[in-house]
C-alpha cells in the first residue's frame, strides 16, 4: 500500500496545539526505549498545558517490570507533585484502577501501561475505557508495551519508536532533547500521518522527516515558534 499526500486543504491533519476531542488514546511502542511513557505525557502536556490537578500513572505488574517506576525527578517540573501512582498486579487490576480513575473528575489525565496482548485487554474492555473517559471527561493515554495492534475503540491509535535528537545548541556531544517517531494509524477525526515529535521550548512541535539545520549551527524542529504556530505538516493517507 503507497503512501498518498493529501492536502491540509482537504483535510483535517493532527498537529501539535491542536484541540483534541479524542480522550481514549494508545500507543503501541518498544518496552525498551520510554517512547511510549514518554511520548503518552508530551501529548498530555500538549493538551492540557494549563492543567494543575492531580494525574494518575497506573502499571500492570510486566510493565512495571519492564520500563520501571516512574522517577519523579526526571519528570517535568510541572507535573512532579502531582503524581498518584498505582503498581497493579495484574492487567484485570490494572484496567479496573484505569477505569476508576477515569470516573475522578479530581483527575486531569490517566496514563496506563500494559503488556502485550492481555485477554483482559478485550474490546469490550476497551469500550469501557472509550465510556468512561467519554462521561467524564478525563482522558487517558494508555501506552501498550511491546503489542501488536489488534482490536481496540480507541479514537486516536500511536505506534512510537525513538528517534535521533537534533544536536543541543552548546555542546554537540551531550544527549540532545528527546524526539519520537510517531505514526498516527487511526484516528476518527484526522487522517493517518507520521511525524517526528520534538521539544521546542517549552511545547511540542512536528515535523515531516526531521529537522532543519540553521545558519547558528543549530538543529531544531520549529525555531522561534510556539506549537499552533508549528508549519502544518503533509498527512500521509494509506490507501
């Protein structure tokens, strides 16, 4: 199947800053790399910028094994005290606390992980999280580790994977800002696309294929702007 261009003008394409009213989302992404976490929290903050309640991380006990605990100091500075986190023992705990805290309007967001293909995981279980979220209006990010996609009534599905980081500006050697790969496969209201996902500042920009370097020897994704002043990025429809 090709990939076909199409047109912001005949589409919708997702874009960093953009209002979302998709609250069920997934990412399919590696247990070895953070992509999914990591990306699950960028988008959160993308959304919910101004947000100041609590949220809620919760793990499966694989998950937990397999990407460990969140560390609070390595979380944005933002969101550090306001961190409830529940271990799960299994992928049925930990889908009940995901659909209990959904039902917690004291909540700004949910971010889940889990393992695999749990049969837990059904799409009747997903459908209770699309409810739940959809009633009460807090959403989820629930981040399936090492997956393969399959059935699921999430409004907007992510398959992530690490991406190399534009060099930092004043020393070309250390780890420069974090960048995911990002495909969007299904989405009710956007075509599917992928992007690379990146800081700029302090927000969330997009580009098709990667960054340009500039003429201050540095590398970038959207120098100078904010998110909803990224350029707009060419959608990719699979057809």
């Amino acid at each position: 199947m090709n990939a076909i261009p199409v047109p912001l003008s005949h589409a919708s394409a997702w874009r960093p800053g953009l209002a979302c009213p998709a609250r069920h989302n997934e990412i399919f992404a590696a247990s070895g790399e953070g992509t999914g976490a990591a990306l699950a929290l960028a988008l959160a903050q993308d959304q919910l910028a101004a947000d100041e309640r609590s949220w809620l991380w919760v793990q499966d006990k694989t998950a937990l094994r397999l990407s460990g605990r969140p560390y609070r100091p390595g979380l944005p500075r933002e969101l550090r005290h306001r961190l409830i986190h529940v271990a799960a023992k299994s992928p049925e705990d930990a889908l009940f606390s995901l659909e209990e805290g959904l039902r917690c309007r004291d909540l700004a967001f949910v971010i889940g992980e889990l393992s695999g293909n749990p049969k837990a995981l059904s799409f009747t279980a997903s459908r209770r999280l699309s409810l739940a979220t959809e009633k009460h209006g807090v959403p989820l990010w629930l981040v399936r580790l090492d997956a393969r996609r399959d059935l699921g009534s999430a409004r907007m599905r992510w398959e992530a994977r690490a991406s190399p980081s534009p060099p930092p500006r004043w020393n070309g050697q250390a780890p420069g800002p974090p960048a995911w790969r990002a495909e969007l496969f299904r989405a009710r209201s956007h075509p599917p696309g992928e992007w690379v996902l990146g800081e700029e500042g302090e927000g969330l920009v997009a580009r098709v294929g990667g960054w340009p370097s500039t003429g201050s020897g540095r590398a970038g994704f959207g120098l100078g702007t904010t998110p909803a002043q990224a350029e707009p990025v060419e959608a990719l429809a699979h057809g």
